[in-house]
C-alpha cells in the first residue's frame, strides 16, 4: 500500500506556535490517536482565523509582552501569570486541542494586557449553557439575533445587542 503523506493546513502554519507544535502532534497523542487524526478539530480552528485566530496561552504571553504600552509593561512583569490567572479564573473562553489549551484573539486588548471588557458579561450569560467548544463557537458562528453577525465582530460596536443575543440564546439552549 503506498504511503500517503499529509500536509498541514495554512492556518496552522501562521501561528509561530502551532507551526512548531503540528508537525509532533501524533508523537505525543500516541497510535490511538493515530487513528483519528484531529481533522475535525482544525475546521473547528479554521473558524477563528478571521477573527485573529487561536493562541496558546505562551504565545499569547509573548504577544502581550511585544504589543503592550511600555506603563503596561511596567504593571504586568510576567504575562504568563496574567494569562494563567485569566485560564484559571474562567475569565476567557478556552478550547482544548491536540495541541492543548487554545485561546481565540478576538477576545484580547493586547496594547493593554487585558480582556476586553465586554467578555465578562457575555460569559456570565452563557457560561453553565454552553461547554467550552459551544461557547467558542457561539462568538464567530453568526447569529440571527444579531442580523447574521458574529457575536465576536459585534461585541466590539454593539454589545448591548450581543449581550441581548446571549441572553436569549441562553433562555432558549435551557428551554425556560
């Protein structure tokens, strides 16, 4: 049987880190997972890529520390910390991968080390309604409350009506 060779998609490669990570991804799943290649998760990827795409959270602390303001600098001596806390706290949305951890961008001020602001109240709406996948698809799957937006696109201009379309999508995903 003659052997195939596959090739890793583009997105994965514009990332500096996944770049690195991809190419070891069956190394360290072992041969079950072999037998699954994570296909499916990279059209999961692919969604967010216009919407800045997915970080790991060590790729996302060396972008805080080369695109913050120098006073943030100052006030965040270890992104990764920050990152950490952020993780720990529920306070992003995460994605588990065969890479391990990923982190949507839109999501991020970078220029001021933080989450943008309109996060939190979307994630109290919809967190405990959607696990982690379904809550990051929510924000770059368009939404008919909001006129075929993305809720990620949205929430930067409007989130008054992105909060209204988690909050209705919440009502309906309980059935209440």
């Amino acid at each position: 049987m003659p052997q195939t060779q596959t090739r890793t998609p583009d997105f994965l490669t514009s990332s500096p880190w996944l770049r690195d990570a991809a190419p070891h991804v069956h190394e360290r799943r072992g041969a079950a997972f072999d037998e699954a290649p994570p296909f499916q998760w990279l059209s999961t990827a692919a969604a967010f890529a216009d919407t800045g795409g997915l970080v790991g959270g060590d790729e996302l602390a060396e972008l805080i520390r080369m695109q913050c303001d120098a006073t943030v600098q100052q006030l965040v001596p270890q992104p990764v910390s920050l990152v950490a806390r952020w993780i720990v706290s529920h306070a992003v949305v995460t994605i588990d991968s065969p890479w391990g951890c990923m982190l949507p961008m839109f999501q991020f001020d970078l220029a001021r080390a933080a989450v943008h602001p309109g996060m939190r109240p979307l994630l109290s709406e919809l967190r405990g309604v959607f696990d982690d996948a379904e809550l990051a698809l929510w924000f770059v799957t368009p939404n008919d409350w909001l006129g075929g937006a993305c809720p990620a696109r949205a929430m930067h201009a409007a989130l008054p009506a992105v909060r209204l379309a988690a909050r209705t999508d919440r009502y309906v995903a309980l059935g209440k």
